[in-house]
C-alpha cells in the first residue's frame, strides 16, 4: 500500500495532469503550450533557488548570533512597519501567571495594542495526553523536550508571522518562554538538546524576547496560598515548587529586560508590579525609580563571586552618538557578549534641562548591520564605556554587578581604580526601601544619585 508520500506524489501528479489538459484545450498551438511549460519551469526553478539561498541565509545568521525575522520564522513578504514585541511571563508553580497574564493583556489592549497570549507548551501537551517519558531512556526523555521546545517556536513564529501581516502594534506575550525548558533538564542535557538543534543560549534568552517578568512561586514567601487544585498539569510539593522556581530564575538569568516579582506585597499588587514593569517597557518614557547602585565590595576569600552562585558573565560596551548640542538627549549603543555571541539595541535617553541625570530611556533591539552603520556616528569626545557584568540572584533579588576595564574616576569618594579587583557597581532592583543584600557584599555606599554613564564615558580609560 501507497504510504502518505507516495499518495502525495500521486496526487500532485494528477493536478499537473489535468492542469497540462486544460493548457492543452485552450491554446490551439503545441508550440504556444510548451513555451508556457517552460515558463512554469524556469519560474520554479527560480523559486527554488530562492528557497535554498534564504535557508542558507537563515543559516549564516544562526552562526553569527545575529537577530533577524527571518531566524524568528518570518516570511520576507510579511513586512510591516508597525513594531512588534515578544515578551515572556514566567516563573514558579502557582505564582500567579495564569490571573496575571489575563490582566496584561487587558491592560495592554486598552492602551491600544494587539496582544496575542501563547499558551503553555506543557500544559498542552498534558492534556493531549503527551506525557513526559519519565520512565524511558535519554533518547525519548530529550526528545520529548526538544518537540516541545519546537513546538513553542513554531507557535511563537506562527504568531509573529501573523501580527506583521496585520502591520498594527502588536504584543505577543509567551506563558513560559523558550529558556524554561532548562529548568527541567540536566543543564548537559539542555546543551546537548541545543546541538541537536543547532540552537544557543543567547539566541533563544536574549535576542528572541525583549523582556522577562517572573513571577515567584507562592511556596517562597507565600505557602499557604500554595495549591495544586487549579492545574491539573501542576503536581509538585511546596519544596519541589521552590527547586523549580529557582532552577527558572537561573535559567532567564542574563537576559538584558529580566525582572523578579517575588511576594513581598499582597497579590494584587503583585499582578500590578507586572502590569508596570510591561508597560514601563512600551510606553517609555521608562522611570528607573527602581533601580539603584551601590559602590560594594566582595569580602569572599577570592574578591570574587563566590563559585557556588552560578553567577553569569557578560561583556558590555556602550558608545553614545554625536548629538546637537540644542538636544536634551542622549543616542546610545549597546554590545552585549556572552560566550562569543553579541546582541545590540539602541537606547534614546532624555535628560532634564542642564543635569546629567537621565529621566528615561527608550530601547530599541538591532542587528549587528544596523549598529556597525550607526557606528559610523559616534561621539569622538566621548569613549565607549567597557565593563563585565555578572547577573546573579540572591534569595529571590535580582542584581547585576559590574567591573570596569581601566580607571573610571568619576568621583573621589569612589576607588574606580579598584573596581576591577574587589570592588565593583552593585545595580539592584527593588520595589522595598530595604535591599536584602548577600554575606558576601560590603556596601560602602550608594551611588545612585552621582552615577551617570555619560560621565563615565568622558572619563573612562579604555
């Protein structure tokens, strides 16, 4: 018997058979009907190379780590001039993801966006009754990972294909994102997974979302609203829920526009924190009330992190364009490098009149194309301002710790010629007055109010 390929064949062999009839029955010449065969011919064959120069494209930007629609699943004919954001909403079991995403989407829609919510993966496939081969080898169990985690894509791309075919301003917001996948693997399985899929971390954490918000599970914090009535896909104890919600927080940790809810606050406020940080990210002006620095020193034996942190290492450069001098403004670029692998974005950051402190900031994410041209543009009496940032989570806070290249004397309270040592920039976000700050770390004093990278930039060393 034919199986689906041979009746496949079979079947496109009959409609060119019938559509070869009806060249025949209209054109009254044999030579006017060959003419068009060939046509048809030489048009495929076109379209054929078409195809193959575009999957080799898609390729060559997989290997670069470069950002394109095309690596995202979208069509080159779907073009559209109306911005698209991609946002993920993630976090531990019954930490909220369910009423928050609902409320979201409401409040997103009101300000005039289209939102597209895609829903769980696993979820999904429990229901379809898809389980995970617990109880099977390493092939069936990384197999079973790997469909979802394509599954996901293809739902996500299929979305964004459709939101630039509308060309309206469109937020597509993911109920978990590509990156959960590792916090339920074997971190050398999650990489084996990637190289079976020619995939990497900074492609799938960074350049595919533009911003993260997790949600902490109710069982930190918050254990007696913890339950597992309303998912039936959810079956972890209150200590399992804890693992898991900090195997996430490691495996986001490092995207550029990450942020964690932890339950400090009742719930409805903690719904309204993400409401916030969504909408700070769209309707820039984004206030950055929320985030202070601390001039700090590391006190572990080594003067570095301490090992058993996992913290996570990148490379940031910042170069700020030529500006008017009428401009209360700042252009910025931004590298971004981890594992030899580079994002970039462009940053509009609006002062007030005569000081240097930012009021805020819009970004936008670029390719490398587009950052090597603007390049062309940027301000010589300024030098780009280099540092390493380690992102690392302590106890349910988030922080980022940066270590500069050289001597960047921006004040004479500050040791910068020991920033690189054991000393360093702590950037911690925090909703509460009273940062929960790690054994490891001696504040010697905040810096919030006189940090200003346009300073650092007139300054630094290079």
């Amino acid at each position: 018997m034919a199986d689906r390929r041979d009746l496949g064949v079979l079947a496109a062999g009959l409609g060119i058979g019938a559509v070869l009839t009806g060249c025949m029955a209209y054109y009254t010449s044999k030579e006017k009907a060959s003419k068009e065969t060939a046509v048809v011919t030489k048009t495929e064959t076109t379209a054929s190379e078409e195809k193959k120069k575009r999957v080799a494209e898609i390729k060559a930007t997989r290997k670069t780590g470069l950002r394109k629609d095309s690596d995202l699943g979208v069509p080159a004919h779907a073009v559209s001039d109306a911005p698209i954001y991609r946002f993920v909403l993630t976090g531990g079991p019954c930490g909220g993801k369910s009423t928050a995403l609902v409320e979201v989407a409401d409040r997103l829609r009101s300000l005039g966006y289209q939102v597209f919510t895609v829903p769980e993966l696993a979820t999904i496939f429990h229901r379809s009754a898809v389980h995970f081969p617990a109880d099977l080898g390493f092939r069936a169990r990384i197999g079973w990972d790997a469909a979802k985690l394509k599954a996901q894509l293809s739902l996500e791309n299929a979305y964004a294909e459709f939101a630039k075919n509308t060309n309206k301003p469109t937020v597509i917001i993911s109920d978990r994102g590509a990156m959960d996948t590792k916090a339920y693997m074997e971190e050398s399985h999650f990489e084996s997974m990637l190289d079976m899929m020619d995939m990497d971390v900074v492609t799938l954490r960074d350049m595919r979302y533009d911003a993260v918000c997790h949600l902490m599970t109710s069982a930190i914090g918050a254990p007696k609203f913890y339950n597992t009535t309303n998912n039936n896909a959810r079956r972890e104890s209150v200590e399992e829920a804890a693992d898991i919600d900090k195997r996430t927080r490691h495996a986001w940790l490092g995207h550029p526009m990450f942020r964690i809810i932890d339950n400090s606050t009742d719930f409805k406020n903690k719904v309204r924190r993400v409401i916030e940080f969504f909408s700070e990210y769209l309707n820039a002006p984004v206030p950055h009330s929320a985030c202070r620095r601390f001039y700090v020193e590391i006190t572990s034996p080594s003067g570095q992190l301490p090992e058993e942190l996992r913290s996570l290492r990148c490379r940031l450069t910042s170069t700020f364009l030529k500006q008017s001098n009428k401009d209360q403004r700042d252009i910025v670029l931004r590298k971004r490098g981890q594992d030899g692998k580079y994002t970039y974005c462009v940053s509009v950051v609006q002062y007030k009149l005569g000081n240097d402190k930012d009021v805020y900031t819009r970004q936008k994410i670029i390719d490398s194309n587009q950052y090597i041209s603007m390049l062309s543009q940027a301000d010589i009496s300024k030098t780009p301002v280099r540092r390493s940032r380690y992102c690392f989570e302590h106890e349910g806070q988030y922080f980022e710790l940066d270590k500069w290249d050289g001597v960047c004397p921006l004040s004479e309270s500050v040791d910068w010629a020991n920033i690189g040592g054991n000393r360093g920039i702590l950037i911690a976000e925090s909703d509460s007055e009273e940062i929960d700050f790690p054994p490891f770390v001696k504040v010697i004093r905040e810096i919030t109010e006189e940090y200003s990278l346009k300073k650092l930039s007139r300054k630094v060393a290079v």
